[in-house]
C-alpha cells in the first residue's frame, strides 16, 4: 500500500474494530493491520518495504 495511513484512516472509518490493531510486524519490520471484510474473510494490510538495493 504506498499510504498505509490513508488505508487506515479508511478502515477505521468503515470498521467498528479490526482482527490486529496497527502494529511493526518483526518480520518484515513494516507496519501493518488485519481486518475481516463484510464476507468474513481475513485480511492483512501493509505498508510496502523499503527497497534496500
């Protein structure tokens, strides 16, 4: 996602809460958070990764 603060401001406005609050995930050290869609399923957002090359 190039602005993961626009896709979570958006979120927050159609969502009463989300499966995993925004978080770094140790991982990949991105940020990001996860959802369930009006259909139940899971999905995970996040910002994309700096490239390093």
């Amino acid at each position: 996602m190039d602005d993961f603060e626009i896709a979570l401001k958006r979120a927050r406005a159609l969502l009463a809460r989300f499966e995993e609050e925004s978080h770094v995930n140790p991982n990949t050290q991105t940020r990001e958070f996860s959802l369930r869609e009006p259909d139940g399923y899971y999905v995970t957002i996040n910002e994309s990764a700096e490239d390093d090359a």
